[in-house]
C-alpha cells in the first residue's frame, strides 16, 4: 500500500508556479520522499528526492515540513510540458530491493 | 546518454508463445528491477536484481522468469504468455545506496491475445 495521500488533480497556468502537496504522516525517521512524473504512459521521470531538509534541482523544489509529515513538490515556472501524473513516493528501504510503491498520484494539467 | 534502454518497445503475442524483454543501462548501476503498469493500479515489482549473478522475486513473479548474466542486463522472459500479462512493462535501475533514486525505461507494451 501507498504510504502517501496527494489530491487527484490540479490545475495550474503556464509561467506560473504549480505547487503539488503530499500527505506521509506515517514516514519513518530514516524514509526519503521522492518525486517522479509520468507523461503520456512514458516511462517515470525521477524529478527530486530529500530527506528532511529542503532540496532544489534543476528542475524543482522539495519543502519537507520539520515534522516531515508532508511535503510540497514546486515547480516554479509551469509549462505545457510539465502536464503529467506526479507521483510522491516514500521508499520502503530493505524490503525488495528498496522498490518503489506508486499510488493513484497528482494529475496535472497545466492550461495556457 | 543512452541511461535505461528497454526492447522491444511494441510487442503482440499469441497465448501460450514466448519472449524475452531485454534492459539495458549504461550507468553501471547495480540494482535493476522490473515492473508492469495496468490501468488503475499503478506500477508493480516482478522481480528485482542486487547485483550480477543475482535476482530476485518481487510482488507479482508468477509467470516471469529473469536472469542478470551481464551487470548492465536485466531480461525478463514469458515462458507462456497469457492475456493477464498484456500490460506495459518498465525497467529501473540504480545505483547501491539506500537513498539512490531509480531511473526508468521508456517501456514495453505487450500484448497478449
């Protein structure tokens, strides 16, 4: 099971910041929050993963809370291209592998 | 920058034939896995490889077998395919390291008639 909640969708409009929230309150100490998107039934684009402090990539921002219960994905100016399923994933570390368990995601549209 | 290559990309079957998907990374990655994506269901793990030499089951393994021969190889095989595999089917690989992220193939899609 998903150890995350994220709302099913989200709109948000292009050249403008698309903020993407994450429920994980049961996340253990030692658990990282990752993000990933899918377009197009295209294989998952790993976007950026932290810990408990916040991180930027090239391509996004993570706002961990310091409860580490939620988290923010941000990406800061939209595009058409940025619409997909994000997904937020908290990784079940030493069990198979360290595999990934997908929820139901973020579905957004980013509108002109 | 080739990354995780998977091939076939398109693929249709008749019941009962055989396969193999082959994964491919260049990034000297020792964890491989493979996945399938149904509708509605989100990815799931059949097997997963620690390293060359080595594999194992994941949440879904009947009906797949796979082999980890060369370090940057990961071939998943159909000995029997039936239509409950028609699905898509992704590969990842990443480096050791408990907090590595995984990184994906663009996918198979397989069906079975």
């Amino acid at each position: 099971d998903a150890k995350t909640t994220q709302p099913p969708s989200m709109d948000c409009a292009e050249g403008r910041a698309a903020n993407l929230p994450c429920n994980h309150s049961t996340i253990s100490g030692n658990e990282y929050v990752y993000w990933y998107r899918q377009i197009h039934s295209q294989g998952p684009q790993y976007i950026i993963h932290g810990l408990k402090n916040n991180e930027t990539n090239e391509m996004a921002s993570l706002i961990i809370t310091e409860d580490r219960k939620s988290s923010t994905l941000i990406l800061p100016h939209a595009t058409l291209r940025d619409t997909a399923v994000y997904y937020c994933i908290v990784r079940v570390t030493n069990v198979q592998g360290g595999k990934l368990i997908f929820g139901q995601g973020t579905e957004l549209s980013v509108k002109p | 920058n080739a990354g995780v290559t998977q091939t076939p990309k398109f693929r249709v079957l008749k019941t009962g034939q055989s396969m193999t998907l082959l994964c491919a990374q260049d990034m000297n990655h020792e964890y491989m896995y493979w996945y399938r994506q149904d509708p509605g269901m989100g990815l799931r793990l059949i097997h997963y490889s620690v390293g060359e030499g080595t594999t194992a089951k994941g949440e879904v393994p009947d009906g797949y077998n796979v082999s980890r021969l060369k370090k940057q190889n990961f071939l998943l095989g159909l000995e029997s395919a039936a239509p409950s595999q028609t699905s898509v089917y992704f590969c990842a690989s990443r480096r050791t390291g408990s907090n590595q992220p995984q990184h994906f193939g663009d996918g198979t899609r397989l069906s079975i008639l």
